[in-house]
C-alpha cells in the first residue's frame, strides 16, 4: 500500500464518516478551537528494543528508523493500490488488491509423519501404558491431527481478507497501521528471519488484525496459536485453512489441554516443525494469568537445544478507542450475534496497530541480560513490614511463578522457567508500552480519576490538551488526531451510554458526568489502564507521598488530601504544606507499594529498588514535589570534612539509598505550591485506587469464604462482595471487576493470606491459620489503605 495523506491527521473523525451538527460543540469558546498540540509535528518513537535485554538487536536495527513517521489506514484501499484505473476498477479495487497480494506457500507434506518420529512425541507415547504396537501409538494422535494439518489456503485466505475488509469498514472508520515498523519487518523477512509476533489478549479481533495487516501488506501470514474451543464444524475448519491452531476437540479450555500427557509434546513439536518450515508464529499473552506466554517457554527451549537457531520476537500494540466484545466458547449462534452487534453499533471506532521492532529471542536467553535472579515470595518481602514495620526484607523482586505454573510445559527445568517468566513480564510489558492512547483513553481518565463529580465541556478541553502533552512528553504515542473539537465529539459520541451531557439553556457550555452505574464505571476504567501504565511512575511516587501525609500525626495535611479523594471537600489551592517528606522513606514507601502491582507495569529488567527511586525522582519533574533546602552548620560541600574527599551521589542510580551529602543524610521534598498541584496529586493517586481498593475489599471479605474452595468459586465469591460493597456505598465501581477480583486473589495467595492446598479433586484455596485473626486481617488493610 501506500502511505497516502495520513502524515498529518492520523484520524480525524469528519473524514471517515458523516457526523451530524455538533450542536454542543459549537458553543465551545473559539480560542479551544486549536489543533492538538505536537500533533503532525512530534511523535515520540515507540516500540524499540530493550537497550539493557537486546543491545545487540537495538545496534542492528537503530539505523532502519525512518525520520519521519507515517500511518495508513488498512481500510482506505481505492485504485492507487492497483496497476489499474477507471471507473469500473474504482468498484472493485478491494477485489483487485487482494487479489495482487502476496501469499507466501504453507507445505504441509510429511509433517505428522515427522512429528510421529520426533523424541519428545514417541517417549510421551510410550509412556501410555494401554498402548502396545505403533498403529495404537499413532492412532492415540488422532484428536492432534486437525491440529497437525493445519495449513494456510491462497484462495481462502484471500477471499476471506476481502470478506475482512468490508466487514471491518462497517465495524471501524479507520485501522491506522505504522508503516515505518512494516518496513523493519520487510527487512527482517528479506534476511530469512522466522518472525514471532506477541500482543496481549483483549479481544478476538487481535489475531484478525494482525493476519491481516500482514496479508495486505505482502509479508507471511503468521500460524496464529489460539487457545479457543470453536463449537461449529465448518468454521473450525475454514480457520484451519487460515492458520489457526485451535484446542483439540473435546478441551474446554487450555488448562483442560494441559492435563492430556500428549498436549504438551505434540504442540512443541508442532512449533518446532512450523519454525523448522519458516513459518512465521503469533502468540497471545494474558495480563493477568500470563496464559500463552508458555509458548514463548517453549521457543526459548528449542533454541537453546538447538533445534532452531533463531527467533526474532516482534511486540504488537493494538490499541482500540472502544474493544469490540466477543464470546470465547464461539459457536454459530454467538459468531453471528457478535457481528450483529458489531455491524449495529453506530459510531464506529478506530484502531491503531504498532509493530515493534523484531529482538533476538537467542540474545536474551544466551547472554542472561534479562533479570531472572533476586525473586523472592511476595510475603517474604511485605509480611515483615506488615506485622514489625520492618523495612529490611523490602529488597528484591516478587517471584510470580504462576505466570508460568508446572502443569504448562511440564518438561522445563527451573532456570528454563525463571527465563520464561522473565520473558512474559518483558514482552507483557514490552507491548502495552507500544500501545497507542486513543482519545477515549484520554477522555475516561479524565472523567474518571479528574472530575468524578463532573465538569464543564470548556474546561474539560483544556484537560485534554494538558493531559495530551503529558502522554507525548512521557515517550507514548496517541492514536489520533486533528481539530480539538473533532477529537472531543468523536470520543464522547463512543463514551455516550456511559456519560450525563447536561445542557441548560441559559449556559452555552454543557456539563459532563460519568454514569454512577456498574457497567458505565467498568467500561471507563477499561479504557484508563494504557493511561494508568503512561503515569505508572508518577502514580507509585504520589501514593507513597499521600501515604506519607496520612501517617503525619495531628496534621490536618493528610485528612484535607485524603478526603478531597474520598470524595469531600475539594483541596483548595492556597494550603500551605509545610511538611517535609525524606526521601529514605518516599523510598521505602513506594517499593512496598510496586510489590503490591499487577504484572505489567514495572519493566521486568529493572530493579524494584530503581523503580521505586524513579517514582520519586518522577514527582520532582513533573513539579508536585520540590527540593527542602536544610540549614546545616556546615555546608554539604565541605571539602575538609572528610580530610580532603569529596563524594557525590545522584537519585538516579538505584544501587545507592544515601543522598549526596557528606554525613549519609538524605533529602527532603516538599509539596510545591502551584495551583494544580493538590488536583495533579489526587489524579495519580486515583489511577491506582481501584486495584488497591479491591485487594483491601477482598481482605475484608476474607471472612465470607466457606474455605477450601476452587479457585473459580473463591474469585467469584470475592468478585460478589466487591460488587455488593459498592453497590452499598453507591461509588467505586472501577474495583469490582471480575479481572480486579482475580488480581486480587492471586495477590492474597502471594501474601500466604489464602494458602493453596492439594485435594484429589484439584487444587483448593484456604484462608491460612495466621490470617484467620482478626488483628492480623486489620493490620493488613491499614497497610493497604495508607496508599488509597
């Protein structure tokens, strides 16, 4: 394809479809009526390779990076893109495209006999102790054949990318691709590397978009691993001819597959052999489980057993201003309601498509840059604090090892597995950080965690050109642009069934309030967490300061900071805050709080420690904290004070806890005194009070378990008193959902709160002897609650 006129406006609303008379947004003041700034003419780079995990891949590529940055939008295909004109080609260019794409062959000949005679597969099979001769052997495989056979068809594949691209122009106005990125991946392919492409799980649209991107603009169509269960026949075969690798027939689930002996072996060989034919791969990585990121285990093993030289790892950051909804178990009926929604949804969303730059799966797991020693049990580290306020066991990083448990991937070792957890955390992160915030992001964020009691559309204007700035200055990218006004109607037309316009006659200006209801409240806060990963340092460093503010005895500081959050009184601007903060204990606050969040948000291959100081050295350049001067008899500078020595010390290196004075004594921060500052401060607490709500509101609902329960039963039974516990207080809502009480749970098992226990049925969750007291219980809320 080619670039087109998308340099400029990436997404601008009035081009992609007819709007009707913005009879609101007429009455905003004539001075809002400014592009977004740094819009066409700064965009800061996203997607590169780790410098301290992938040097070597980052030098490589460094050189390939285009000055300018341009988009195209996969559903603007007209007769440029064909080697024909007129009138008639302008009818059926899409078909004429397609019909020109490259479809690079998918040979599928001998690959179940090769599969049959690899080691792993004929061991798994001798191990089954009711088969005897070879023909039973192989015939135990036929619930993998399927599997095996699946192939990618040129003709179907190109009628099925036609049938895409009308589809997904009645679904989107716009699927904005970088195409700087599609130019690396050419490259890459030209050098014959096998090329894996990872994105987080977030709809069923993920995988669509990816394959198809890649078909339109001539590069391999990927074998996508989808760990689905599709109930109708002739679209699990139709999808088999696509190259999709679905769950055997008869598993439910992934985990109901990884219980079968030959699951395992069969689809390491499988991914061997695909790799081995230059197939290309896509995978899809669960934020909250981890699940998928087995696979990345698994290449990872092969490479280091030799079976596959290579990999070039590709992060993919699909970014939606509304994520369309679908069903997991798909059969007939739930496809074509899917796409019924779908087609009659009204406005239309856009999409924005990031394609990372390709990194050495062989670099990370030869040269052991990627930090995979220092993990400690969650409890180990905060437990001590908890219950002595001791501070010494705070040093080190959460071991999750349920992102990649024992029953995925059996065959691994320990140090193989530590690797493959460090890897998901990488690529978990890697991806959302290439992600695009779209304008719904920016719109909830501020509707959700700036004005919860609403604001005027004037006003909220002038919000979304600050936060903006803060979004490009912080290195994310945004997925739009244009005139303000056509950035503001078009998110508030996707945000309508959650928002209250008000419009009073006597005013011009219209008032704006999020809907006080659970699904309103859940939709806006799914839209927030790129934001919440945008200011994930600033939010760390602001909670450890409220946090600080409410331990100040006898202050009326932390009571004014924490009830404006609440919900009361508003902070007002001229309150002086005369209370000095020391660093040390910023610190300290704010690496127990970064034990405390979701995997995702602290890149894997930095300390806790280094976080922790960065989140504090954050809030001095964004101006919610300043330096405190302290009067000393002697200056900090004193040459003669340790016999002619002179040492200095900076806050950014994260091996050193001492400050640059003489005698070891740390600094001190003081809340600064601009007017935004209290609002600035509560807006980054906010971004993280759901998660920290919930993990509270579980604990207190500790008591409500009948234990020992499945782990199913035990988050939905958290799920439901987080639900009835804003339902009784009426707000909150953005910590009741299934994800947070999830989180939560897996959180509270870290801890030694629930303890797992092994039963013939499974496993089963037990709220431990040591949590059954009540003063225990409540000296674990109070920890939690000094962050909210």
């Amino acid at each position: 394809m080619e670039q087109g006129d998308f340099n400029t406006v990436m997404v601008s609303p009035s081009t992609q479809q007819k709007k009707p008379v913005l009879s609101w947004g007429l009455k905003i003041k004539r001075k809002l009526k400014v592009v977004v700034p740094f819009l066409a003419k700064f965009r800061p780079p996203v997607g590169q390779c780790c410098p301290q995990c992938t040097p070597l891949s980052l030098d490589k590529k460094s050189g390939h990076i285009p000055a300018s940055l341009g988009f195209q939008n996969l559903l603007g295909i007209n007769e440029t893109h064909t080697r024909y004109r007129g009138w008639l080609v302008r009818r059926v260019c899409c078909m004429l495209f397609v019909n020109g794409c490259k479809v690079y062959p998918s040979p599928v000949t001998n690959r179940l006999e090769r599969i049959c005679k690899n080691n792993r597969v004929r061991e798994a099979l001798a191990a089954l102790p009711e088969v005897e001769d070879e023909p039973e052997r192989q015939s135990c495989l036929s619930p993998y054949l399927p599997l095996i056979n699946t192939c990618i068809s040129p003709r179907l594949l190109r009628f099925v990318g036609w049938v895409m691209l009308k589809l997904l122009g009645s679904v989107f106005c716009s699927v904005q691709v970088n195409l700087n990125h599609l130019a690396a991946l050419h490259k890459e392919t030209q050098k014959g590397s096998l090329l894996v492409y990872v994105y987080v799980h977030q709809s069923i649209m993920d995988c669509v978009l990816i394959s198809l991107v890649l078909f339109c603009h001539n590069l391999r169509v990927p074998y996508t691993l989808c760990p689905l269960q599709i109930k109708c026949s002739w679209l699990r075969l139709i999808l088999q001819k696509l190259g999709v690798i679905l769950l055997p027939p008869g598993m439910l689930t992934e985990q109901d597959a990884q219980m079968d002996s030959l699951y395992s072996p069969v689809m390491t060989t499988l991914v061997c052999e695909l790799l081995s034919e230059g197939q290309a791969l896509s995978v899809g990585v669960s934020r909250q489980s981890g699940g998928g990121g087995q696979w990345l285990a698994l290449i990872s093993q092969l490479i280091a057993e030799g079976a596959v030289s290579d990999v070039s790892l590709v992060p993919v950051g699909i970014a939606y201003d509304r994520v369309p909804k679908a069903n997991v178990q798909i059969g007939l009926i739930s496809a074509l309601r899917t796409l019924y929604f779908a087609l009659r949804g009204g406005w239309k969303g856009t999409v924005r498509i990031h394609f990372a730059q390709p990194f050495s799966l062989k670099e990370i797991c030869q040269t052991g840059r990627c930090r995979v020693d220092g993990w400690r049990p969650l409890q180990d580290l905060l437990l001590p604090v908890i219950f002595t306020n001791s501070t010494d066991s705070i040093f080190g990083q959460r071991l999750t090892s349920w992102l990649l448990p024992r029953h995925c991937a059996p065959q691994l070792v320990q140090s193989e597995r530590d690797l493959g957890i460090a890897l998901i955390l990488h690529l978990i992160y890697s991806t959302t950080s290439c992600m695009a915030v779209m304008s719904t992001s920016v719109m909830s964020g501020l509707l959700l965690h700036r004005h919860r009691k609403g604001v005027h559309l004037s006003a909220l204007c002038r919000d979304v050109i600050w936060l903006i700035e803060e979004v490009l200055l912080r290195d994310m990218d945004v997925g739009f642009g244009g005139s303000l006004v056509e950035v503001v109607y078009h998110s508030l037309r996707l945000l309508t069934p959650h928002l209250i316009i008000a419009g009073i006659p006597s005013r011009k200006d219209p008032f704006i309030i999020p809907r006080p209801s659970l699904s309103a409240t859940l939709s806006l806060s799914q839209h927030t967490h790129i934001l919440t990963h945008t200011f994930i340092l600033e939010a760390v460093g602001a909670c450890s300061v409220s946090a600080m503010l409410c331990g100040v005895a006898g202050s009326g500081i932390g009571s004014g900071v924490r009830s404006a959050e609440a919900g009361g009184d508003e902070a007002k601007a001229d309150v002086e805050f005369d209370v000095a903060l020391c660093q040390t204990e910023l610190t300290e606050r704010a690496l127990q709080l970064c034990h405390l969040l979701p995997p995702g948000f602290m890149p894997p291959c930095q300390s806790a420690n280094g976080f922790a100081v960065e989140a504090v050295d954050s809030l001095v350049r964004c101006g919610v904290l300043i330096m405190e001067e302290v009067l000393r008899d002697a200056p900090a500078c004193d040459a003669y004070k340790k016999l002619g020595t002179l040492s200095w010390s900076t806050s950014d290196d994260p091996y050193n806890d001492e400050s640059d004075s003489e005698d070891g004594e740390s600094r001190f921060y003081k809340l600064s005194h601009p007017s935004q500052c209290p609002e600035m401060l509560l807006f980054l607490c906010s971004l993280l009070s759901g998660h920290l709500r919930a993990l509270r509101l579980a604990t207190q609902g500790l008591d409500l378990l009948c234990t020992p329960l499945p782990e199913a039963v035990c988050v939905a039974q958290i799920h439901s008193h987080l639900c009835n516990m804003a339902d009784k207080d009426r707000q909150h809502y953005e910590s009741c959902s299934e994800e947070m009480a999830r989180t939560a749970v897996r959180t509270l098992i870290d801890l030694g709160v629930i303890v797992e226990e092994q039963q013939r049925s499974g496993m089963f969750l037990a709220v431990s002897p040591r949590f059954q007291l009540a003063d225990n219980q409540h000296k674990l809320q109070c920890f939690i609650s000094q962050y909210i």
